[in-house]
C-alpha cells in the first residue's frame, strides 16, 4: 500500500475514533432509531450538546472550540455523504436478503458507493481533525489520548459491550 494511502486510511481511522469517543461521553441522546430517523435540527442540537460538553473536559479556549463545531460538522456531512440518500439504511441491507439468493450485485454497489463517499470527504475530515488537534495544548492533547485509551476508542473498550 502507498504510503500516502496509508497515512491518509490512519489519520481518518484517528479522527473517527477521536470523535467518536468524544462523542461517545455525551451519548444522551433521546429517542431510538439510530440518525437517519432523526431531523437534521435534532441531529444539530445533539452536536451542540457534544461540543459543548468536550469543550468543557477539554477546557477549550473559544478559537479551539470553533474547531471543534468544525470538526463535528464535518464529521456529520461525511456520515451524511455515506449514508446517501436513504434514510432507512437498514432496509436496503434487508434488500440485499429478500429474495432466494443474496444480491450480490447490489451489495458491491452499496459497497462502492459508501466507499466513494468516505474518499470524497476523507481530506475535509482530516484536515478538520488535524486543525482542531493541532490547536489543543499539550495537556489538552493528553487528555485526548487518555481519554481515547481509557474509553477503547467508541466507548466500547474493556468490560463493554457483549465479549465484556
């Protein structure tokens, strides 16, 4: 694999994980149904919500904190730009099992196009995470990676989720 690759497919795997343990801290969320069944003002609020809280455990000064709102919304246009235009995503993996053979065909669309859409918005994502992270003081950056090794990334380190 090409190094600039490489270093790109890390440096979103790091920003999602830091976001999505960040995020992960202010899950309080109301309602069920995962984000596509949420209104985008539902979907801002809880943005909000998220930078506020992470400015607060990080002690963002108010530069630090516009780009942290300009990593999230960042981060939510990309979700956005993978999920397409359904709202029902999982409708369209039940597509995949309706009939008597799995549709193969369509499961390499879907894959492509999320994949496509991933690619397209990796730079803005990086360099949002890049910006944001390059922004904090040393110890405002220990405290992220603490909290990312504490947490396990998504907040399904040790001792969570099903394996325990």
């Amino acid at each position: 694999m090409k190094a600039w690759i490489q270093r790109t497919l890390v440096g979103v795997f790091g920003a999602s994980v830091l976001f999505g343990g960040l995020a992960a801290c202010s899950h309080r969320f109301e309602g069920h149904g995962g984000w596509a069944q949420h209104s985008p003002e539902d979907r801002a609020k809880h943005r909000a919500r998220m930078v506020e809280r992470v400015a607060a455990k990080l002690e963002l000064d108010a530069a630090q904190k516009a780009k942290l709102d300009t990593l999230a919304s960042t981060l939510q246009a990309q979700r956005q730009a993978v999920m397409g235009g359904t709202t029902h995503p999982r409708a369209e993996m039940q597509a995949l099992v309706a009939g008597s053979t799995f549709d193969r065909a369509r499961a390499q669309s879907l894959v492509q196009e999320k994949a496509q859409a991933l690619q397209a918005a990796s730079p803005a994502v990086i360099a949002a995470m890049a910006d944001f992270y390059d922004s904090l003081r040393p110890e405002q950056q220990q405290k992220v990676r603490e909290f990312m090794a504490r947490r396990g990334g998504r907040g399904h380190g040790p001792g969570h989720g099903p394996r325990g």
